[in-house]
C-alpha cells in the first residue's frame, strides 16, 4: 500500500520571539487524512495542538480541525490565531483580505488580521461564553495542592467556557500561581460531569495578569498559551470587578513563563448598548519556526 506525504509548518504563537509562545504544526492541505490519522499524527508531534485545514463546506474561508495528543477539541485560540498567520504567511490567504471566518466544530469562527503591524497581529473573536457552576474552594485547594487562603478572596472557583470548558481559579500572588500542582485525573473526580478541560489559575500583576494552565486528562500537562481559555477569563475578570465592563475594555494574560516559553494573549471586551459583555477579542502575533516538514502517512 501506497503512503502519501503531508507538508507541515510549525509556528510559535502568542509570541514575537522564536522559541517563545505555544508552538503550533499546521498541516495546510490536509484533505485524504481520516480523523484517526490526524489524531496519530497529534500524538506523535505530541505539543499541545495540530491544525488540519480543509477546503470549506460552508463558504468560509477553510474548515480547520484542531488536535491535542489526546482528543480533537471543538474550538482553540492559538490554533485558529497560529493557522491564520501561517496561511497568510503562504499567501493562502489573499492580500487584500482582512476579515474571514474558519468552519470550526463549534462553528464559524470569525477572524481579523491586522496586516499593518509587524509582525502583523490576529485576531479571533471568541465564541458565546458561558458561566458553569462554582466548585468548593477547599476541594479546588486541595486538589492543586494549595491551602485555601492562596486563592484571593471571595473570587469564585468557577466553571467558565467558550467551547472547551476550563475551571477557574484566581490565586493571590506569582508564587502560588507558580506552586500550583494537578494530577491527571484529578479534574475528572473534583467535577465528574463537568467535561472540564483543565484548570486555569491566574494573579493580578500590575500590568499582566499572570496564568497558568494545566490539562493532563486532555494530553497537555501544561499549556504555554490557551487562547480558548482567554476569552472567558475576560468575561470572569468583567464579571467580578478584576477589570472595568466597559467597551474596549483590554487585558493581557502572560502565560508558559513557568515553562519558559512566555506567551502574551492580548484581550478586548466588546459591550452592547444595553452595557452587557457581547463579546471577548483576543489575538496576538507569532513566529515561523519551520516553514517545510513532510510526515510520510
């Protein structure tokens, strides 16, 4: 039987320093590949997601599947950001355009590129959010192997998600976020029918906040940017005074710094006329670390 050969690309996202950021495989021309493959082929790069993009089946601009080592997960922030700028990079994406929507499992997601920086910045618009129940702190603390005075007062545990549900966790300084520690399966017997996909745990900094985000029943003990997790942590920061709820609102989340792969997520919270949160930004840059692979499938 005959193998056919797959070109890939791989991309430091959320990120303007090589080796930096969360590190992205593309696979731009990835039609013939069944789910089982992309899930193998997730496994053996093993980095915390691979993209696959298809041609579109509903006009947009393509259809992109998103891979953990683990499982496909419906929605990601640095794969659909670190796909952009690499079909942009390979002028899949014509110059002219600046606005276009990938087809997604949770849908159509809506993206922008801002071609005048440099490196140019994209940008995703993060699907619906959603507020989940809240968790027992002691339970929470016990499970990162905190003591419950490390988180900051009367902020909730939370179950927060737009798309990939994350629990969330405010902690009081840089050091326990740093401290902080989850055994796979953990998560799983905390909230067993919450489907939660990991813990995101962050600090107030004067000009950051400061996170980490750790998944090992998805295939990633820690991720050195979660963009599907920044958009929600916009809406829990609104919600509970952390941030002002007003329109144009912006925030950074800095994360993978305990990896040393430090990511910065840029956030913009986007208000109606009624002063609710309609929406949440996020975007950022990346770097092109390898422009040619070939995996032999």
């Amino acid at each position: 039987m005959s193998a056919a050969q797959y070109t890939y690309h791989v991309t430091d996202v959320f990120t303007q320093t090589r080796f930096a950021g969360n590190m992205l495989a593309v696979f731009p021309d990835a039609a013939g590949l069944t789910p089982g493959q992309m899930q193998a082929i997730a496994r053996e790069l093993n980095l915390s997601e691979t993209t696959f993009v298809f041609p579109p089946e509903r006009g947009r601009l393509a259809r992109v599947r998103i891979f953990t080592p683990d499982r496909e997960l419906p929605f990601a922030g640095h794969p659909t950001i670190g796909t952009a700028f690499v079909l942009a990079t390979l002028d899949r994406i014509a110059a002219d355009v600046d606005r276009f929507a990938f087809e997604e499992g949770i849908g159509d997601v809506e993206v922008r590129i801002e071609r005048r920086a440099d490196p140019f910045v994209a940008w995703l618009q993060t699907p619906p959010i959603s507020f989940g129940r809240t968790l027992d702190r002691a339970a929470v603390a016990e499970m990162l192997g905190l003591r419950e005075d490390d988180f900051l007062p009367e902020l909730p545990t939370q179950i927060v998600s737009a798309g990939n549900p994350f629990l969330y966790a405010a902690l009081r300084d840089r050091e326990t976020v740093d401290r902080a520690h989850l055994a796979p399966g953990a998560l799983a017997r905390l909230a067993p029918n919450e489907r939660a996909t990991g813990v995101f745990f962050f600090t107030p900094t004067p000009a950051t906040f400061y996170s980490r985000m750790l998944a090992p029943e998805a295939g990633v003990s820690e991720d050195p940017a979660t963009g599907s997790a920044t958009g929600p942590l916009g809406a829990y920061l609104a919600r509970y005074g952390l941030i002002p709820l007003r329109d144009g609102q912006t925030f950074t989340n800095e994360q993978g710094v305990a990896m040393k792969r430090r990511s910065l997520i840029a956030g913009v919270l986007h208000v109606d006329e009624r002063g609710e949160l309609a929406r949440v930004d996020i975007g950022g840059s990346a770097v092109m670390t390898t422009t040619v692979a070939t995996m032999v499938v």
